[in-house]
C-alpha cells in the first residue's frame, strides 16, 4: 500500500506547501513595511511617568517609624505571632507571653524555658532592640529556638511593637 512514489510524493507537497508560505510571508513583508519604519521619531508627549520614577523614596529610620505607628494596623500583623505567643500576662506558649514586653528585661519571663541565645541580645527589650529581632531573628541572636523568618518592613514593625505595647 505504502510504496516509495507514495512517500516520495507526500514529502514533496510538504515542502511545496512550505515554499508557498515563505515566498507569501517574504512578499507580504516587502510589501506591507512602512517606508519610515527606521526613522527617528518625530515628536515625543511627555505623560510624566519618569518623574515620579525619578523621584528616589527615602527610607524611614525606625524612631522615624515608631513615631507615627499605627496600632490599629499591628493588630493585624498580631496574627503572625499569635500562632506561638499570647498577650495575657503569665500564659506562656511555644513562646513566652508579651505583655508587657515592651522594656523588660530579656528572659525575664518566669516559667519559660529560654534558649541561651537571647542573651546577646542585650539586657532589656527597648523598641529598637525589639524592631531588629523582628527584623531577623537569628541574625540578631544566632541559635535561639524562635524559627521566625522575620518583618522586612519598618513600617510594620513599628505598627506591630506599638500594638504590643498598646495591649498591655
């Protein structure tokens, strides 16, 4: 049934077909190009967009941030660290409670079972001691048990320290 003319026969439409096309896709080419199609452009409308792109936006310093937290807006970001810590005085999770934490002294929580780590940290939980746990946690005290990946945002961690200390 299938013999060589068949073959032969069946290959060579093919690339028949396949000339046409090229031959059709090179004229239309030819044809269709405008005749300006490299030239400069002849007028250019200013819309404004790379000015505001221009602009650089200064990042807030964290004193900066946490003069102007919102605690309203760190009750949401609570819910990060609501899966280990809690915020009632003397009820200790995964991880000790935090009322309160905001200037106490670290490690300071009866009944929780630190890791050694917490003290390079330093001796109290200022704001800005708290904003750099919250930023990486074990970049700031490298071995602690907290596997946090951290708050990049300054902004939030503010927002969030000033909820903390707001709730106690």
């Amino acid at each position: 049934m299938f013999d060589t003319m068949v073959l032969t026969k069946a290959v060579a439409a093919f690339c028949g077909a396949l000339l046409v096309f090229l031959l059709g896709n090179w004229a239309a080419s030819a044809i269709y190009v405008p005749r300006n199609a490299g030239a400069e452009q002849a007028f250019i409308i200013d819309t404004g967009a790379n000015d505001v792109a221009a602009e650089p936006v200064a990042e807030l310093s964290f004193e900066e941030a946490f003069e102007i937290a919102d605690a309203s807006a760190g009750s949401r970001l609570w819910s990060q660290c609501r899966a280990c810590h809690a915020l009632e005085a003397g009820r200790n999770g995964v991880g000790p409670y935090l009322h309160g934490v905001v200037n106490r002294s670290i490690g300071a929580v009866a009944g929780f079972n630190y890791s050694g780590a917490l003290a390079q940290a330093g001796d109290v939980w200022a704001p800005e001691v708290l904003a750099e746990f919250l930023l990486n946690p074990n970049a700031l005290t490298p071995g602690t048990s907290m596997s946090y990946r951290g708050m990049s945002s300054v902004q939030d961690r503010a927002n969030l320290i000033a909820y903390i200390e707001s709730e106690s």
